[in-house]
C-alpha cells in the first residue's frame, strides 16, 4: 500500500473536525478508531469507543506516555504518514473512557508550545513514510546528532540504531536514560572530514530520576567524505556517564 507523505495544509482538508478515520500503529501493527474534534496546527483527536481506548493503551504498553509513535492515518483509500503522542489531556467529549484528547502530526504541522515542527514527530513520521534512512543518510552532522538525541528521548531503537556506528544493547540504554534534550551545539568545520568531535552540552534524568549534564564532545565518523555520518555510540555513553566505563 503506498503512504503519502502530505503537510498538514493539505491533511487538514482531507480530516476536517468531526471526522473519522482508522490510526495504525507501525510497531505493533494494531489498529483503532479515533474522531478529529479540534486543533489548528494539527489534529486534536479522541479514541471513539472505550474499546478503541483499550487498544491505543495496549499499543503504549499499558501505560500513557508523551513518547511519539510512527502511524499511519487510514482514510477511505488513502494512507498518510503520521506521528502520535499517547497521553489525555485536555478537553474531551466523547464517551470512550479517555480523559481527554492526543495530538496527531503531520508533515509540517506544529506543536502548541513552539511555532515549528517537533523533531520527534518529523521523525516518526518519516518512518511512517518508509523515508527515514533517505533523511538520515543525507543529513550534515548537527542534523545526525539531534535526531540521535530524539530517538533516545522517544526510545525509538529504529532511529537510534540507523545513527549509531556500533551495534547497542539499547534496551539497557532506554532503561537508564528516563528523559534528555540538547541544550547546545557548537558549529564546527565539516567540509572533507570523515573524523569529528562536536562539542554539545546535553540534559538527561537517569534511572533514578537524578538530573545530569554532560558537556563534551559527541564523536561522529563517516567513510569518506560522501559517506553518511554515524555516531560512535559507545564512547559517547562512556564518557557522558550513561553506562560504566
């Protein structure tokens, strides 16, 4: 079945408020019904039936959470690409055991705290798409190391694993990092180089819910200087303190 990748201008004709359509998680494969009750900069929705409620937290593991998840939108004959978040919150209507909605992303929509796209949610609808490597494998080093940080912050292997350098336990990894973000990138020269050290400083709570910095460099390397830059996954861990040296 060919997905579409479309931006949210045009998805926001095609899913007016009131509609309904099918939401298929990527992962797990499982399905359920959801209704587009608001949402501007992109689509507010609430599961249909308690029963469509129940699958949407099977698929979350049980558990309500902020991670973004890879879906794709089924309406009539058309499949979209999209990107979700599993946590009620809000206003709701519907009687469907959810208290309140979620948020659906597309292409180009936003979130309510910033005037852009979530990189989380480009990402996971680019997997959706079935283009993430295309993304990754054309991307300059900043680009790398922020999607890098965004699949770990969503524990995402898929997107972790397309970056890394080395093959990861990132079970282990998922389990010792509870959240991170980047809070600083310095430019540096990349032009020929198949070595670079980029200085970042990175936020992360650890397993016990401790808040940690790490300011040092992040280690990317590549074949050649056409090749598609990868992180050296271990040495990054190792010297950030995420995993014992």
């Amino acid at each position: 079945m060919h997905i579409d990748l479309l931006d949210w201008e045009e998805v926001n004709e095609i899913l007016p408020k009131y509609s309904k359509f099918t939401v298929l998680d990527v992962k797990t494969g499982k399905r359920f019904e959801v209704q587009r009750r608001a949402g501007s900069s992109h689509a507010d929705v609430q599961p249909l039936t308690a029963k469509d409620t129940e699958i949407m937290k099977e698929i979350y593991g049980g558990e309500w959470s902020w991670k973004r998840r890879a879906i794709i939108v089924i309406h009539g004959d058309q499949w979209i690409a999209a990107s979700m978040n599993g946590m009620p919150h809000g206003a709701g209507t519907l009687d469907n055991n959810f208290r309140g909605h979620f948020c659906i992303h597309f292409n180009g929509s936003k979130t309510h705290r910033k005037n852009a796209m979530d990189e989380s949610h480009k990402l996971m609808i680019l997997k959706a798409a079935g283009e993430l490597d295309a993304y990754l494998a054309n991307a300059d080093p900043f680009t790398v190391i922020s999607s890098f940080i965004a699949g770990m912050k969503q524990q995402d292997a898929d997107i972790t694993s397309l970056i890394s350098f080395q093959t990861i336990d990132w079970k282990n990894i998922f389990r010792s990092v509870e959240n991170i973000k980047i809070r600083q990138v310095h430019d540096v020269s990349v032009e020929n180089k198949t070595v670079l050290e980029v200085p970042v400083e990175i936020e992360w709570i650890d397993d016990r819910s401790e808040r940690r910095i790490y300011q040092g460099d992040v280690h990317l390397i590549r074949i050649a200087p056409t090749d598609v830059w990868k992180i050296d996954s271990v040495r990054f861990f190792k010297e950030s303190g995420m995993i014992q040296k």
